[in-house]
C-alpha cells in the first residue's frame, strides 16, 4: 500500500507527521497506542491523536479501546476481529475469521476477549 496514493485519495494533506504515522502502522503486526509509538514519532500528544482522529474520519485506520483502557489504531484494510488476552492484555489480529457479515449492517472490526494461547499454556501445562 502505497502512502502517498491513500492520502491522495483520500484529499487531505501529506505532511511529514501524517506520512510518518501511516509508515508506522503500516509496518506493525498489530494494533498500536499512543505509548506503543510515542517514542519513534517526532510528534507531540495532541498532533498524534488529531491525525489518527482524521484518518479515522477518512476511514484509513480503525481504532478499538483495550482492556488496559488505551484506544488501539491500525490500518483499515478489511473487517476483521481482533482477539485481546484478558491475562496479558496482548491484542493479535485475527485473520482465520474471514468474510463477517450481518444483514443490514457495515461491520468494521469484531473484538475477541480470552486467554491467549500462551498464557493458557502458562496456566494449563500439557501433562505427561
């Protein structure tokens, strides 16, 4: 996915912090908060969250808050779920569930809350 091609579309403006964010998103194998990135943007608070409240408004990323109680943001590609690990607070991205559908609605994104399989192997070890 090209940059530049996505904010083109999507008629707003390229500003370096924009271009930045969206690498940055890009690139992450899961959702990311504002203290997951805070440290690789050279962006302030308020910067930070005005640009990921316009990409949300323009339907570039998607965002859900966590059991941590942090808002959570990733690239919109498709509806699909993610699962969040009530033990460890771990968020993945659910891809074996595939095609979400309900009549008359536009789903965007289906939460999954439970033990994720490595705390459950913590807490139920194989028996030998």
């Amino acid at each position: 996915m090209q940059i530049e091609k996505l904010i083109e579309e999507k008629k707003i403006k390229l500003t370096s912090a924009r271009k930045e964010l969206l690498e940055l998103f890009l690139k992450a194998q899961r959702p990311l908060s504002y203290e997951d990135v805070k440290d690789k943007i050279k962006m302030d608070k308020a910067t930070f969250y005005r640009n990921v409240s316009k990409f949300e408004e323009e339907s570039i990323v998607n965002s859900f808050e966590s059991n941590d109680k942090k808002r959570y943001y990733g690239i919109y590609v498709s509806a699909h779920a993610h699962f969040i690990c009530q033990v460890c607070s771990s968020i993945e991205c659910v891809k074996s569930i595939t095609n979400m559908q309900l009549e008359g609605y536009k789903i965007q994104d289906v939460i999954l809350k439970g033990v994720c399989k490595q705390c459950n192997q913590r807490n139920n070890p194989p028996s030998s």
